[in-house]
C-alpha cells in the first residue's frame, strides 16, 4: 500500500495504479511517557540513529520489504500528527464506521 512500487518488487504495481486511492504510511516508534529525563531521551534517540543507518540493520529489514527512515523526536511528532489527520479525514468520508 506503499505510495510508490518497492525496489524489489518492482513488478508489482501500486494500489494506486491499480485503480485504488488509497496509501498507508506504516509508523513504528518508541515513545517515553512525558515525564522521562532528557538525557535518557537523547541517548536513546542517538542509538536508534545509529541503528536504523547500520548496513547491517539496513540489509536485514529490506528482507522485511520496509523502507525505514529514521525521524528525531520533533519529526515523529510531526509525522504523527499528519497521520492522526488523515485517519480523522478518513473516519469522516466513512461516516465513522
């Protein structure tokens, strides 16, 4: 349900191309209740960096068919308020259901 085909399934068309409007943007993230001093936040946010642009993290979630990106504290925020908005929109052009 990606918005553009996976490099290794590049023969495999879109939702969209097949006809069908819709793109699901997959979040995965890890999230501290408010309360969690900043410099446990930071060391973390820094390590999860690290990780997600590993070579070897990188080859092995390909396997997964997963793009990750990694996004900063402010960024996953951001992404999830866009997220929250298209599933408000969505359960609007639904009726709620």
């Amino acid at each position: 349900m990606a918005d553009e085909r996976l490099e290794d399934a590049s023969d495999i068309p879109t939702f969209k191309e097949q006809g069908v409007d819709l793109v699901v943007d997959k979040v995965f993230l890890w999230a501290f209740p408010a309360d969690t001093p900043d410099d446990i936040v930071t060391a973390f946010t820094k390590a999860m960096g690290k990780a997600v642009d590993s070579e070897e993290y990188q080859a092995e979630i390909k396997k997964s068919w997963l793009n990750p990106v990694y996004l900063n504290p402010e960024e996953a925020s951001k992404k999830l308020s866009e997220v929250e908005a298209e599933y408000v929109e969505l359960n609007k052009l639904t009726g709620g259901k």
